[in-house]
C-alpha cells in the first residue's frame, strides 16, 4: 500500500486543497518506537479555502478528521502546515 496516496485521496476528499504536499519522513525516525509499531511520519503542507477564519488548531483539527481512521497503525506522526490560499500569495 502506498501511503502517501491514501493520505492524499483522504485530505481530497475532506479538505478539498487547491494544493497539497506530502513528504514520507518515515526514514528519518527509524529507531523511533513510533516507527518500530508501523506507523509512518509525515509532514503535509496543504492550502485549502477550508481554513480561512480558523485558527491554527481548528486547521489541524480538520486534517487529522480527515485522517483519523489511518492512525496510529498507518500514521504514527503528523507535522502540518496548513494555509488559505490568500495566506500562501503572502
């Protein structure tokens, strides 16, 4: 199984992002507990008109919604940055 792709089919459907970047930084932690239990690390800069007037937490929030059935056996760690697209033009 790919997981960066049922990670991306999952944030699509829920946030609708007009983009999406996710990196596997699984490679990076091995050794880590997290790793040793099969879940990967991720970092995800996504930009969605979703999150425009929430705060950072609520952006969060709705990602890992979106993600919540992959943890922790898919996803063991999560790194975020979450925009609108007027934020990203900054």
């Amino acid at each position: 199984m790919n997981r960066v792709k049922v990670i991306r089919n999952h944030l699509n459907s829920a946030i609708e992002p007009v983009e999406l970047d996710i990196i596997d930084d699984s490679h990076l932690h091995a050794g880590h507990a997290g790793a040793a239990s099969g879940g990967g690390h991720f970092s995800v800069k996504i930009i969605s008109k979703k999150f425009t007037g929430l705060p950072t937490l609520a952006r969060h929030r709705l990602v890992y919604q979106a993600v919540e059935d992959l943890m922790p056996a898919e996803i063991h760690a999560l790194s975020i940055t979450a925009t609108t697209p007027e934020e990203h033009k900054l």
